[in-house]
C-alpha cells in the first residue's frame, strides 16, 4: 500500500471532499474550514482545516458561535498532520474537551484474511429495524457499562435514522448468544469515495477474545468488496488496533475528537 497516496485520498475524499450524510446535514466550505451542521442526532463538526498559527484563533471561535448559534454541541476533529502543530492546545483553551486519540487504520477490503468461525452459539443478525437497533445498543452497555448509556441512546437514535433515511449507506450487524446481544458493529459508506468506514464493535467482556469482532470485520468486508468499495477505514481504539494490525490494516495517522458543548 501507498501510504501517502492512500492518505492523500483519505483527507480529500473523507474530510475536503465530504457530502455528509443526507438527511438534514449541511455541508459548508467557509472561512477555511469544512463544517457538517444536522439536526441533534447527526454528527456536527469540523472535519477538515486549511489553518496557520496566524488564523487559527478567530476560526476557532468562528466555529464555536455558529454551532452555538445552531444550538448544537459539535466536534472538531483534529488529525495528527493537521496546521498549525499546537492546534490542539488552542482548541483546548477555546473551551473544547479532548476525547480519547484513535488511529487511523486503513486495509484493502479484497486483501483480509477470511475471519474465524463463530463461537458455539454466536450467530450474526442483520440489523435493519428499530428492533435491530435496540439490541445493537444492548450490545454497546454490555460492553461499555451503564456510563456510556447516553451515547448508547444518540448512537441508537443516529443509526436508526440512517437505515431509515440513507438505507443504501449502511449496514449494521449484531452477534447473538442465544437472546443475548453481545457485540454491535455498523459500516458507514461514503458513496463517490473508495472508502467504507467501520464503525462499532464492542463486545460484551464475557465474549471478548473469541474472534466475534474479527468475525464482523470480515462481514463486513465481505460487503464493502461486493459494493466496490477498495478501502475499510477505521478509527480504531487502543483495544481494537491490535486486531486490526494483524487482520493487515496500516496506520495512516491518529486522530482526536475535540468536543464542544455549549
């Protein structure tokens, strides 16, 4: 893999070049950046900057007035190559909260190694409805705990309205022990791009270490390859960057969400 063209192709098709994601988003390309403004279950943010140390500052605080002004709590998403080098202490004295970094990995969806069988009693259920989506969020607080049940609950809200509104752009999947959720992952496309995004995954501790998250990566890669998507793009975490450097994906850089709340 070329690394700095596959980069070059992740910043211009997934950041400079984005469409959003349908629905109520609005896509602008003002003032040096590029913003997705929605409604309060669509993601709001900064994707990409075209900033210096000289600019930096007022576009900061363009940004938050308009999210402000929209009501919206928004997240500017900075990456490791971003300008200028010290953007994400100024972000950090502007009032933003650093969340957790994730590495950008990147692997050729025709390229994986096929995944392991299931576990004995696990089997994987398209997730397609409302009752799909509920279990899928079981999944997440089996896996995370009750602290993250509100992201759960606007997770649950922003994957329903996309099977819902934009079908076509994506699939979500659910691993079940019996009745049990234990693990959700979705896929994100971005049509016009030769990226699909993984996204999801968690699994419930009792399960972990059995190849259930390897096993929705290649469901899902399986997919991607049939649609004509070339790349899986993931933001991965530190517990997942693992598997994924040995299922064969390359880090492409870090990223970190710096969220506002107003």
């Amino acid at each position: 893999m070329d690394h700095a063209a596959v980069l070059a192709a992740y910043d211009r098709q997934l950041r400079h070049d984005t469409t959003g994601e349908g629905g109520d988003t609005r896509v602008e390309r003002t003032g040096g950046v590029v913003r997705v403004t929605g409604s309060a279950h669509d993601w709001n943010g900064v994707l990409w900057t075209d900033i210096d140390a000289s600019t930096a500052d007022a576009v900061i605080a363009e940004q938050v007035r308009h999210f402000t002004d929209a009501g919206r709590e928004f997240e500017w998403k900075q990456h490791s190559y971003d300008r200028p080098a010290d953007l994400g202490e100024r972000l950090l004295a502007a009032g933003f909260e650093a969340e957790p970094t994730e590495t950008v990995m990147v692997a050729e969806a025709a390229a994986l190694p096929a995944g392991p069988e299931l576990p004995d009693g696990i089997r994987l259920v398209p997730v397609t409805d409302a009752a799909g989506v509920r279990l899928m969020s079981e999944a997440h607080l089996a896996a995370f705990g009750e602290g993250d049940a509100a992201l759960s609950e606007h997770l649950a809200r922003r994957v329903l309205a996309q099977l819902t509104e934009t079908p076509d752009d994506i699939v979500a999947v659910v691993a079940m022990a019996g009745d049990r959720p234990v693990c959700g992952a979705r896929m994100e496309f971005r049509p016009g791009t030769d990226f699909a995004g993984l996204w999801g995954g968690g699994t419930d501790p009792r399960w972990r270490g059995k190849g259930i998250y390897r096993a929705t990566v290649d469901y899902r890669a399986r997919i991607a390859v049939e649609r004509g998507y070339r790349y899986l793009q993931v933001d991965a975490s530190d517990d997942s960057r693992p598997i994924l450097d040995r299922l064969g994906f390359t880090t492409l850089c870090t990223t970190t969400p710096y969220v506002y709340r107003p």
